[in-house]
C-alpha cells in the first residue's frame, strides 16, 4: 500500500538570525519500511524525532531530498503538481490541535462538505447526505451542522477534523498526535473513534504519537524513532513484550510512570548511535560507530547490544 | 498508616474555599466550597480535566486570582494564618518565600532578557538578608541541586539557550531557592516529553523528601500521581468530587467520575480491545447543570442528582465523596 525507502529528509538552520553559516539538521536519516492494506503502523518518539517530517514527507507537504515514495504503485516524487492533486485525495491527516487546523470562519458544515465539493467526490445534491453520513460515523450530533469550531470542545473539535478527512474516503490516514491536547477522559473516547473508522473504513493508517500508551492501542506495527532515525520496529508484540533497545525500554518504563534517572550529557556531535549519550548500557563501540537496523521482517532494532 | 503527629497540625488547611468571576453581572464560580488540608512533606495530588478548577485553586491560595475573579469565601489557613485575610503586603513576603509555585510553562515563566542565574538570585535578594557574594554562591549551589552539571557556566546563559527540560529545572530551582515549606507545582511536566518528564519527576520527589516540602501537584495525568503523591483529590467544574488515597484510589474509586477515569486511563498493562469512555464532555462554567454537576455523564444517575448537589459524605477519617450513592 505504501512502501518508504531510504527517506531523507535535511533542514539547514542558521545558528543565529545573523550567521552566514548554516547548520544541516538531518530531520530524516535514510527511514525505509512499509505499511500494507488496511494495516495501522504506529510511530513513536520525542519531540524532534521526525514523526511529523515524516507525516509531511509521505503527503509530500514537505519535498524529501533523497528516497522514494511509493502509493498505490506510484512514486510520489515523480508525479506533478496535478498528478499529485488525484493522489491526495486519497491520502489525508489528521493535526494535533483541531482549533488551529480548523477554519473558524466556517460552519462545520461546510468544513465537511468543502473537500467533498473540491475533489467532486459526490454530485452536489447529494453533499449534504454524504456530510450527514459522516457526521453519524463520527459520532456528532446534526445539531453541530450549523455551528462554529470556537462553539465546540476540543473532542467534538477532533470529530470535525476526523471528518473531513474522511470525507474524501481516503485509502491512507495520517494522524499526527491526534490526541494529546484533549483531556483524559476525551481521549479514550476518541482512540474509541479510530478503532471504529479502522473497522468500518479498512483504512490504512499511519498514528503518531510520543505516548507509547496510545499507540499500542490503535497500532499493528510499530516504529520507534529517534534523531530522524529508525532505533526500532516490528509487529506491535514483539516490540511491547520484548522491546530490544535500551531507548524503546526507557519510554516503555516512562509511559508506565515509572521514572527513569540518567545523567544527561549534551553531545552534539555524535559520529556513532544518535542516543549514545543518554544509553543506560552504552558501550566503546556505540561512540564511534553507527549500529545498523538488522533482524527480521518481525522485530528489527538499530543497537549493538543484542 | 503512620502519621508523626503531623495530622494535629497540618500545614495548609483549606476551609469553604470558593473562588468566582463576576462578569456582566453573572458569577462563574471557578472554585466552589473547596476543602483540603495538607501536612508537612506531604505530596498531594491534585487532578482534574482543564477547566476544572485546579489551578485557580493554586491561585487562590497565593491569592493571585486575576481580575475579574476574587475569592468569596473560605478560608487558607497556612501555618496557623488566614492567607485570605492577610494584608497584601504580608502576602508578598510568603510568595516565593514560604510558598512557591512550578508553572507548566518554562518559557512564559521566565524572562527571556536576563540571565538565568540572575532570575534564581532575584528571589533570593528579596526575601533573605544575604550578601551579594553568598547569593551567587547560594544560587550556584542551587543549579547544582537541580542537576546542572556545569553551573557557573548556566549562570550566564539565558532562557533560550536551554531545552524544555533544562528551563524547567531552573524554575525548580527558583521554587526551592527559599526553601520553602509548601510548593505547588501546576502540571509542571504537561509541556514536556515522556523521557524528560519522567527526570523531571524524580527530581522533584528527591527534592521534596530530602527537605521534608510539602508539594500540591497538580496534574491531569494520573499515571504520574500514581508514583508520586499519597494522597488524591478529584476535582471536576470547580468541586473536588472526591478525597481518596492513591492505592484506594486506583483499587477502588468511589466517585462514578473517578471510576470513569481510572477506567479510560491507557495502560501497557491491560488489553482490552476497547477503552472504556466517559460520555460527553466537560461542561462550561457558564453551563454547569443543576445538582449534581456530573450527573448528564453519570452511568448511575438517579433522580435526586438532577435536582440537587450532594453534601460531602465522609467514608473514613481521609476518604470522602460528594455522591448521592454514599449517602446512608
């Protein structure tokens, strides 16, 4: 369904607003793996690890510098600004914060019924059964029709934004920490929401998240990030019950609330494994060298150790 | 449990505490009839969903609730004084002093134009009789105990050329600069990423049990509270629902609010195919229900809930509910 292969993805940044030097930032560092029909792959990782490059990357919001795409048969990177335009119909994400990818001067209404109307995805007399269908599948009451995204909270806010993404009947669905800015009691309602759209759509989906808790959920595949860097991936089994590297345990333990202790040292430049400084059971050959992502199709992981 | 005659005198003790906003001839109570005490190095944590009130009671109690709100009634009774009824300028001299307080955000706390070794000693000039030189010394010592390896050189540094993590440790050092006998720390690790978060934490913890502090954390994520604090209080449009242990809590939650919550909490450890959600959202200020205020979400409602707000109902000496299910 869709295949990434050495993704590469650099920003260069000037040290201060001033400086003629730039500093390259590597956002992506040569991420490959695949995702099959109506699988859920879920990405793990801090801030900074690339999880959202790579949600903008495979939309090509963001052009990668090397690496390939592959949808639905076709390499992204190939394709023009048209071409691409059929394509992401068919691929569609979900942000963070559902105030802020949401326009306030429309009516939910119409935050449904525009992409439907834009991509012609169904006869104009028919948009609005479509919109009512949606919103059922949603979960939101017809009464929210008319109103306006600052009327609502923050859960019926990520309903209309899960919505509208779905009102192009995607075939992939990136969702890019859908949850984390709603409260406890809203996100389990809807995680709930996902695995419903999971069934009844057998939608592919791509669920980022730095919580470890809420990705288990949704996910059949796992891939934990780090510094642009694949550190671990497999099936949602392996990883959980027998995660190999030293950073995946620690977030494992971190999601638990058990509290980890490290002594943080800030190295920048870093010839050998990206989390060498803070590793727990690092050793000589990790400075220096970079571990490759080995084992098999299963369980992969990206350490010396095992 | 043991308790070294530290339940005769607690440390903070809130009585009636109601907290409102008077806007265009409305009232919307933000805090309403809250009650809590607080012994000495006691981690108590304090949970709700946004909206529900926690941290304009952390305002309260520092009596920095902005305008248009004002405490109404109650009482904080803190190391035997009225904190409501003090005059402003003897307020002052317990902010940051005696009491200090952790915001969730670093950035926005701390000013970006000086350094941040000048901020920690700001506090110290104003509350203690220190020369300049113990001062610096004193702060330096304090960039130490927060962890920072290399303090001189932070003392010169400013805000921005610190991580998340890094500028909130600084904060703590500024809480702590005093050391103080209370510190309420308000969802001080939200911002935050797990790894960091999780430092954050035990950093803390050690903090408050080598100096005996006590801490009110305020949080929205239980899983925290579970590794940290003794005790719980639920709050929930302005109330707390419910007054618990932690083990009691998470073993038997007594509130159909608490309940819902332990229940939709994301845990490695269970495998449900579905979680179990709590219908419907947080409600308004500006429309809170009659009764009970939890009662339109309630999987246990009765008739008595629609109509009115249930009294505390005490269980044991440290456990109460306000539920109309307690009641006899």
């Amino acid at each position: 369904m869709l295949s990434i292969s050495e993704l590469t993805k650099t920003f260069e940044v000037r040290k201060t607003a001033f400086s003629i030097k730039k500093h390259v930032i590597s956002a992506l560092d040569k991420v490959s793996f695949f995702v099959e029909k109506g699988e859920t792959l879920g990405v793990v990782g801090e801030s900074g690890s690339g999880k959202s490059t790579l949600a903008r990357c495979i939309l090509m919001l963001e052009v990668p510098d090397s690496g390939t795409i592959t949808f639905a048969g076709a390499d992204l990177m190939d394709l023009t600004h048209n071409q691409l335009r059929t394509y992401r119909k068919r691929m569609q994400i979900i942000f963070q914060d559902p105030y802020s990818s949401l326009n306030p001067r429309h009516t939910v209404y119409y935050t449904i019924a525009e992409p439907i109307l834009f991509h012609h995805i169904a006869p104009k007399e028919e948009t609005r059964k479509r919109v009512i269908e949606i919103f059922k599948n949603v979960g939101l009451d017809e009464d929210f029709m008319n109103k306006y995204p600052h009327e609502m909270s923050g859960g019926q806010r990520q309903r209309v934004a899960i919505g509208r993404a779905l009102a192009t009947n995607p075939a992939l669905l990136i969702a890019d920490e859908p949850v984390s800015s709603l409260d406890v009691s809203i996100q389990a309602q809807i995680i709930n929401l996902f695995m419903d759209i999971k069934e009844q759509y057998a939608i592919t989906m791509i669920f980022i998240s730095h919580d470890l808790n809420i990705v288990r959920f949704v996910s059949d595949n796992i891939i934990v990030m780090y510094g642009g860097k694949i550190l671990e991936m497999g099936t949602k089994e392996e990883v959980l019950n027998h995660p190999l590297h030293p950073y995946t345990q620690m977030l494992m333990n971190a999601s638990q609330g058990k509290f980890s202790h490290y002594k943080g040292q800030d190295i920048i430049d870093i010839s050998g494994c990206l989390y060498y400084p803070r590793c727990q059971r690092r050793k000589a050959v990790c400075k220096n060298s970079v571990p490759p992502l080995t084992g098999d199709k299963d369980h992969m992981v990206a350490c010396f150790k095992e | 449990m043991t308790e070294e005659n530290t339940s005769t005198h607690p440390l903070l003790n809130i009585d009636d505490l109601t907290t409102s906003f008077f806007i265009d001839s409305s009232i919307f109570r933000a805090v309403d009839s809250v009650n809590l005490t607080l012994h000495r190095g006691e981690i108590f944590g304090l949970v709700g969903e946004s909206g529900s009130g926690k941290t304009m009671t952390a305002l309260s109690i520092l009596r920095l609730v902005p305008p248009p709100g004002r405490i109404e009634r109650g009482k904080v009774i803190f190391e035997g004084r009225d904190l409501v009824r003090i005059p402003a300028k003897e307020m002052q001299k317990i902010r940051g002093n005696k009491i200090s307080m952790i915001f969730q955000e670093p950035m926005t706390s701390l000013n970006p134009v000086f350094k941040i070794g000048d901020q920690i000693a700001e506090i110290l000039e104003t509350h203690t009789e220190f020369s300049k030189k113990e001062i610096k010394e004193r702060t330096i010592e304090l960039l130490m105990r927060v962890g920072f390896n290399e303090a001189e050189k932070r003392y010169i540094q400013y805000p921005h050329q610190l991580s998340g993590g890094q500028r909130q440790r600084i904060l703590i050092a500024m809480a702590i600069a005093c050391n103080p006998s209370l510190v309420i720390a308000d969802e001080p690790t939200t911002a935050l990423d797990v790894a960091t978060q999780s430092l954050i934490l035990s950093l803390l913890q050690n903090l408050m049990v080598e100096h005996r502090t006590a801490m009110l954390f305020i949080t929205h994520n239980l899983n925290v509270i579970k590794q940290l604090a003794r005790r719980i209080g639920i709050m929930y449009a302005g109330r707390i629902m419910e007054l618990n242990s932690v083990n009691d809590f998470f073993t038997d939650p007594l509130h159909p609010y608490s309940k819902g919550l332990v229940e939709s909490i994301i845990g490695l450890e269970r495998n449900e195919r579905r979680l179990k959600a709590i219908p419907g959202s947080v409600p308004r200020l500006s429309e809170l229900p009659r009764g009970c205020k939890f009662h339109p979400r309630c999987a246990f409602v009765m008739e008595i809930c629609k109509t009115r707000e249930p009294p505390v109902t005490q269980i044991t000496n440290e456990k109460w509910v306000r539920c109309y299910l307690y009641r006899n």
